[in-house]
C-alpha cells in the first residue's frame, strides 16, 4: 500500500506533473513522459509504479514509442479503483452519479419530486440515504468514492448556500447537513452545469452555459476555466430584469428572466408537465408553441445584454430547454439577430447542450475528479 500523501513536497510535485499529462495527453509511454516531463526515465519509472500501486493509473497496452523504434508499454489513468460522488438537490428533483477517474458514468440516481418550501432538513435527510446507497453500489464495483460535490440552485458563499428563492431556503449549511463519511463540498448548479458541459459534453472552450429549470442560471467558460467572479456568484441570468414594470419575483425584484422565460413560467401558459408541453409542441398546438415563442424573446433579450457585455461567441442552452430547443431557439436567435445585427458582425450560435439534465451534477462529480488528478496526494492515503 502506498501513501503519496506523506511523502516529500517535490515528489509529490513530481507526481502531480505525471499524472497530469497522463490525463490530459495519455495513454503514454515512460519514455514519453519522460519528454515531456523533463524528468529522467528513472524518476518517470519510480513515479509510475507509486501511482500504479495508489490505483491512479494502470498499464493501458503496447504503443510506439519506447527508444529507438522499441515498443513500450503506455500508461492510462485508471477507473478500476477511485470514484466521485456527484449530487444535486434541485427544485423538482434530487440526483446523484459516481464517475470514475476516467470520467465514465458508473452509477446514476434521480428522483423526481417538489422540493419547494419543504425544510432543508427534511430535503437532505433525503439526498443523504440515495448518495450513501450509491456509495454502497460503487463499493460493490470495486470504487472507493474519495470526495463529493454537491450542486444547489443558488450563491454559494465559503459552502453555505446562501439563499435559494425557489426553493424557500436561506443561509443551509449543505454540506454539514449532509453529513457524508467522505469530505464534501458545495457549488452552484449552474456553474456546475457548465463545467460538466465543458468536461463531458464537448471541446469548446469559451461559452455561456445557460440552465433552464424552475430557476434560470448560467456558468461563462473561459479559455477552459469557469469564470466565477468576485464572489463566486457571476451568472445569476435569472434576475436579470426585462420588463421593469413585470411582476414580482422571489428575489425581491421585478420582471426577471424566470418570471417569463422558466418551467414555471411556460407550464403557467400550458398546464401539465414538461413531458405534456414537449407533446403538444410537437402536434403544432398554437398555445405551445406560443408560450415557446414568448420565452425565447425574454431569453433573447437577457442573452443580448450577456452578448454586449461579454462578447459571446457561444450559448449552451441546457436543462429544460434541450427538449424544448427545437421551438425555443428561433425566438432566441431572431432576436439576438435583431438586437446585436448593427453591432456585430456575427451573432452567438446558439446550441442545445450534449447532456440533457445531467450537466450539474455530472460537473459535481467532474469537480472532484479534477482536484483529485491536481493533486493525488490528497487522497493518497485512502488506497
């Protein structure tokens, strides 16, 4: 049993160097590594088997590339021993993944069901027993889970999750409440979603991921990194205000996005579900598409204000809108042309995203996967 963890700070240094071109570049060879590295081939070998023998990589086959025209044997990182919990308490539904260290999806959970105005207690109490039997599931695989990160539809200030207005909650300390035997620890969803959009769903490295749910957030990618803000609270795109004069929204202001543009808002037009809505938009009835119509302008007008600001070249519309996309996205397109036309060459391509409902809690379990591969020896000691 090897435990990185305690041992010297270039070594650990070292490692980290290894087992990040591994993930990003690999499989490859020692002799590879080695090159790129800057490391000798020795130093390259010992810091293989240590991270071999801690279940972080394993020997993935024979490729080209050993000296002088010799075969060697490339290294992968490995899925077979370490896990992440990914969790997401949302307004109409908890969920829950484990994905390995390869990034594949092991394990999925969710459970549809109101969790507004339900007390917090009550709402994790809940979330806690299906993250724990996915963790039991994930041991039967051979996983150890080694983290979690948990996605909530709000600001989130050093992990409290500081108010979520459709949910009813304020100031929960999420992570606390939890109480999982692994170390956890929370983010907002939509940044989330952004970032499992960016990790699992594509390779564009600049866009504006927008979530569509009963609340209406966003995560910009920049350059491959997530742009948080001061705070960490950038991409609150539901509280953008387009109509001043509009009704009240629960944060207190007027004519938010999510008042004309949200779940709630389309169901409010088209009573019943979303699976209803999606029917009825695909038999051409006028009330349906009508309501899509609607929000796709409001949405249009609150992306056009993000486009100015931010010189957009790419939006990702996830969550509720990938079902809704193919009758949601001409109103936004028609009106980002019409408003940004005299301004811009070229307006933002609009895309649904690649993961459907997962993004969020997907990202979560991203989010763990990558500190892990930043830094091994936090977690060294647990194989």
């Amino acid at each position: 049993m090897t435990d990185i963890a305690r041992r010297g700070t270039a070594r650990t240094r070292n490692l980290e160097l290894v087992l990040g071109e591994v993930d990003r570049r690999g499989p490859l060879t020692r002799a590879a590594l080695a090159e790129l590295t800057g490391l000798t081939k020795t130093t390259v070998s010992t810091l293989v088997a240590e991270l071999m023998a801690a279940g972080f990589v394993a020997e993935s086959g024979v490729v080209r590339g050993g000296e002088r025209g010799r075969p060697g044997v490339a290294v992968g990182v490995s899925g077979a021993r370490m896990a992440a919990l990914g969790i997401e308490v949302n307004v109409d539904y908890l969920a829950v993944c484990v994905v390995d260290l390869t990034r594949s999806i092991r394990l999925r959970a969710r459970v549809e069901r109101d969790n507004r105005d339900t007390r917090p207690v009550d709402v994790l109490r809940d979330l806690r027993s299906l993250a724990l039997d996915l963790v039991d599931q994930a041991r039967g695989l051979g996983l150890t889970v080694v983290g979690a990160v948990v996605a909530v539809p709000g600001p989130v200030e050093d992990g409290l999750l500081y108010t979520a207005p459709n949910l009813g909650w304020r100031e929960v300390p999420v992570a606390a409440a939890l109480d999982l035997p692994l170390p956890v620890d929370v983010d907002n969803e939509a940044n989330l979603a952004a970032l499992g959009e960016l990790w699992f769903g594509g390779d564009e490295p600049d866009f504006l991921y927008v979530s569509g749910e009963i609340g209406i957030g966003a995560g910009l990618v920049v350059g491959g990194a997530l742009f948080r803000g001061v705070h960490g609270n950038a991409g609150e795109l539901g509280h953008v205000v387009v109509e001043p004069t509009g009704p009240p929204c629960r944060c207190g202001g007027h004519g938010c996005l999510e008042w004309y543009a949200g779940q709630d808002a389309l169901l409010r037009q088209v009573p019943g579900g979303l699976t209803d809505l999606v029917g009825r938009l695909r038999r051409g009835e006028q009330r349906a598409l009508g309501a899509c119509a609607s929000a796709g302008r409001a949405l249009g007008i609150a992306l056009t204000s993000a486009a100015n600001l931010l010189d957009l070249d790419r939006i990702v519309l996830g969550g509720v809108y990938v079902p809704l996309f193919p009758w949601l996205c001409p109103a936004v397109e028609t009106t980002l042309a019409a408003r940004l036309g005299r301004l811009r060459r070229s307006v933002p391509v609009v895309a649904a995203s690649r993961l459907d409902g997962e993004a969020a809690v997907l990202g979560a379990a991203g989010q763990v996967v990558q500190r892990v591969i930043a830094d091994p020896g936090r977690v060294g000691h647990v194989v």
